[in-house]
C-alpha cells in the first residue's frame, strides 16, 4: 500500500504545477487473521471501536512509528514523498473502522461563531450514538447528530464516510493456514 500511494502522490506532485491535490485512504482487510492495513494521505484519523471494551478512539500509528519512519500524513501531490506510513490493526468481530474525509470535522457551527466540530468533537458525538442499532445504520445516525449538534451545512461540501466492520463469517483455517496467509496472499 506505502508503494501504491507513493505512486499516486507521484502522479500528483506532477500535477502540484496546477495547484492539483487529493487526500487517499488505501486499506486492506485481510480476514484471515482479521489484520486491517492503512496507509493514509491527507485524512483525518480514523476513529476505531473496540466492542469488548466499548470504547472509541483515534486509529493512528502511534508517535514512535511515526518519527522512525519519518513518513507523514500529506495529502497526494502537495509534497514529493517517496515513503508514506502504513500502519496495521487487528480487529475483533464487532469492532468498527470509521474513515471521513476532511470536511466532516470543518463543518462550522449552526451558530455562525467560526467554530469547528474538529476531530475531538466527532469523537465525541460517535461516543453519544447507540452502539446497540445495526452498523447499517450507523452512518445515517452519525450525520443527523453531527447536524443537529452544529453542522447544518454539511451539504455544502463533499463529505464521504465509511464504516468497516469484520463480521467473522470469512471461513475458518488451520492454524498453519493462518501462519502462512501473509506469505501466500
């Protein structure tokens, strides 16, 4: 995934001359060991729901990682890096990947006071929904709420949400299938 969105900000560095960008998710849930990839582009973090623990928070490679790598987070085209950060997760039936764009967390307040819902105040709304409805759903409840709590203007620009979620039905392997998956897949 870090060579696929390396190539793509390539593509788009060269297009930079023309004030062009993008910002890119690249993901990869392989179900046999329920391992998620991210490789992330100019995003904000994803946020993750651990079900054991009831609990939300933001998915991010964590600081060490980040400053060993030296990678970071830019959107495609506005740096030439040759090297992004990818960083891997494994997920439990039940848990919840949630991955937005920018403008989700822009949105200002219905109040016209300059403020932003910014990442913490996503963070806290996902906390506020009923984990008890079916994931099906969730996204719908997660922008009426974000638009009853101060972002009347979400229509004003292009917001894309998406929502992982493992649900255990991928066949289950012997345990050497499983060991060898990464080297044959």
């Amino acid at each position: 995934q870090t060579r696929f969105i390396a190539t793509m900000n390539g593509q788009f560095a060269a297009l930079a001359r023309n004030g062009c960008f993008a910002t890119a998710i690249s993901s990869t849930f392989f179900a046999p060991t329920n391992h998620l990839s991210l490789c992330n582009a100019g995003h904000p973090p994803p946020l993750l729901y651990h079900a054991a623990e009831r609990t939300w928070s933001f998915l991010q490679q964590d600081r060490a990682a980040r400053e060993s790598s030296g990678a970071a987070n830019f959107p495609l085209g506005v740096v030439d890096l040759s090297d992004y950060a990818q960083f891997d997760v494994r997920l439990n039936v039940g848990d919840l990947v949630l991955c937005y764009t920018d403008s989700l967390v822009e949105c200002g307040d219905g109040a016209g006071t300059g403020e932003l819902l910014g990442q913490q105040g996503l963070l806290d709304v996902v906390k506020t929904l009923d984990r008890s409805s079916p994931p099906e759903t969730f996204i719908a409840s997660l922008i009426r709420a974000i638009e009853a709590k101060s972002c009347a203007e979400l229509t004003g620009d292009d917001v894309t949400v998406l929502l992982f979620r493992p649900n255990g039905l991928a066949p289950t392997k012997p345990l050497g299938q499983r060991l060898l998956a990464p080297l044959l897949g």
